[in-house]
C-alpha cells in the first residue's frame, strides 16, 4: 500500500472518494452560506425594483465585466494545473498555480479600485451615504442605500473567500515545490480547485444581479 | 488515483462557451421588459454554473454518491428560496410602494446640500 494512504482506508481510490465527498459537504453548507444573502437580495429586488435598478446603475458594467473573464480564466487555468498534477507534471502544476494566483490578486485590485471609487462617490452605506444628483434631474429613491449595503456585504464576503483561495493557491505551490504531489496523490490540489471553481460560481450570479439590473 | 483524466481540449471548450455565456449576458441586460431580462440573467447564470460544476468540478464524471451532496445543498436553496418567495410573492399589493418618489426636494437645495 502506498505511504499516502491513511491506515483506515481500503486504498487510495476509496481515499480520495471521501475527501470529495466531504469537500461537495463542506460546499453545500457554502452554498446555503450565501444563499441566504441570495435570497435578501430577491426579496428586497422584488419590493424595490426602481431603487435596485437606480444603484446598479451606479456600478461600472465595464469592469465587472472583465473581473468575470478574470475569474472564469482562473478557474480555466486550476482546471488545468489539476490536469497537470493528474499527469504527475510538477513545473506545469506550479506555474498554472501562480497563474491562478496572479489572476487572484487582479480579480481583488479591480474591486479594490471599485470600492475606492464608490466611496468617493458617497455611495458607502452610513451616515457618509450622499449619492450625487446632477442638476434637474428628480433624487434617487431612498431604497438605494440598501442596494449598496447588499452589494458591499455580499461582494466583501465574496472577496473574502477569494482573499482564503489566493492563500490555499500558495500553501498549494510551497507544497509542489517540495515534491508533496504525484500523479498517484494530488487531492489537496483537487480538493482546493473545488474551492476555487465555487467562488467562481458564487460571482457568476452576483455579477448580472448587481452589475446588470434594468 | 483512478480518476478519469478529463482532456485539455473539453476544458477549453468549456472557457470558451463561458465567454460566449459572459457576453450574452451583457447583452441580455438590454432587454427592455424587466421580468424578461432577469429571466434571462438568472437562466444563463444558471447554465454557467452548470458547465462549471459538471466540468471543472468533474461532477459529470464523478460517482452516484457525489453527484447527490453536489445536488444536495442547492436543493435545500431552493426550497428556502420557494417558502420564502411564496410569502413575499402573494402579500397581495407590494407593502411598501415607495417607487417612482414624489420629487420633494428641489434640485436648490440638493445642490446645497453638496460640499
């Protein structure tokens, strides 16, 4: 039996079957994690359409939509660091998993310099909350704070689980780089593109329902 | 491990249709009746996910057992999600109408209030 199999498993193949299992556990309570913020969101759309529209338009479509590319392209590329480790190709696995990272770290600046933007902008719930009103034109409906209160919650918690992936992608190439992986024992590589693909899936619906409305 | 070594070629399908994907959702954001474009946003989210989870993710490929925990939690969204809307949805009129707001403030004293 080979040393990366833990004594209480039969063999690898069961060994790895119930990492995935646990991981698609893990990602379910995730899913029901965010869900709840979904499903605020649909309620608070429905009483509110007029604000909701109102306070996306205020969102730049431009660069939400190159952060989804960002994002899909970093699943893309862990997708195939997972092929590599698959083949036992330890150069490929490191160099799509700094990729990976790279494309991390960018999808974060975009929302950083976002951020930055609407807070000059006033549009940061709280007492500093004042959205600008061009001359003639009627103030936007109240309701529109509470558009960017679920915009900052939900993207912030977003990012924050991209900031952990971006640190499980590190953790992930120290330990390709000191020859953990082969082609016969690569689950932390997999478990964490698991992760990583979930993230992804999470922005692929907040994108179009913050970004995209009216 | 035993795992099915998914080919290079379907996971650049698979980006390459997200992109289309991506596009089309931009696109669809045009479409002037409310209801239709949010039909359309959630539809193609949907199906973006779908090809996440069953090709990135290999669901596809995976066992029984797997593709039951994968399922499982969106399951339990879902039935959060048609109690709730269920409620919300036959409220009759909509509790609060605060839409289309009489303009009260005038555009003078907005400007004021600007620093």
């Amino acid at each position: 039996m080979s040393a990366h199999v833990a004594h209480h498993f039969d063999d690898a193949t069961q060994q790895a079957h119930s990492a995935t299992l646990g991981m698609w556990l893990f990602l379910a309570t995730e899913v029901l994690f965010f869900g709840g913020m979904f499903l605020g969101y649909a309620q608070y759309r429905y009483l509110y359409p007029h604000a909701f529209a109102e306070g996306s338009h205020h969102l730049d479509v431009v660069l939400g939509t190159i952060n989804t590319g960002i994002l899909l392209a970093s699943s893309l590329s862990v997708a195939m660091a997972i092929h590599g480790a698959q083949l036992g190709h330890r150069k490929t696995l490191i160099r799509l998993l700094v990729v990976t990272i790279v494309l991390g770290i960018a999808f974060l600046g975009i929302k950083a310099y976002e951020y930055w933007h609407k807070y000059q902008e006033h549009l940061v719930p709280g007492r500093r909350f004042d959205p600008h009103v061009p001359a003639g034109e009627a103030a936007p409906p109240p309701e529109m704070e509470l558009f960017f209160s679920f915009y900052f919650t939900m993207t912030a918690v977003h990012a924050l689980h991209m900031v952990i992936g971006i640190g499980v992608m590190i953790a992930l190439v120290v330990m390709a780089s000191r020859h953990r992986f082969s082609a016969e024992y690569y689950t932390p590589v997999e478990m964490s593109g698991l992760y990583w693909h979930f993230v992804d899936i999470v922005w692929v619906f907040l994108f179009p329902l913050l970004y995209l409305v009216g | 491990m035993s795992e099915k070594i998914v080919p290079p070629k379907t996971y650049y399908l698979v980006f390459g249709a997200l992109l289309v994907l991506l596009m089309l959702t931009v696109a669809a954001a045009e479409i002037p009746n409310a209801a239709l474009a949010t039909t359309a946003a959630v539809t193609i989210a949907v199906t973006k996910a779908l090809l996440i989870i069953l090709f990135f993710m290999h669901v596809r490929y995976s066992s029984g057992v797997t593709m039951v925990f994968a399922a499982g939690g969106f399951l339990w969204l879902a039935i959060m999600f048609a109690f709730t809307t269920s409620d919300y949805l036959t409220r009759g009129e909509r509790p609060f109408e605060h839409e289309q707001p009489p303009v009260t403030a005038t555009t003078d004293t907005q400007g004021e209030m600007q620093p």
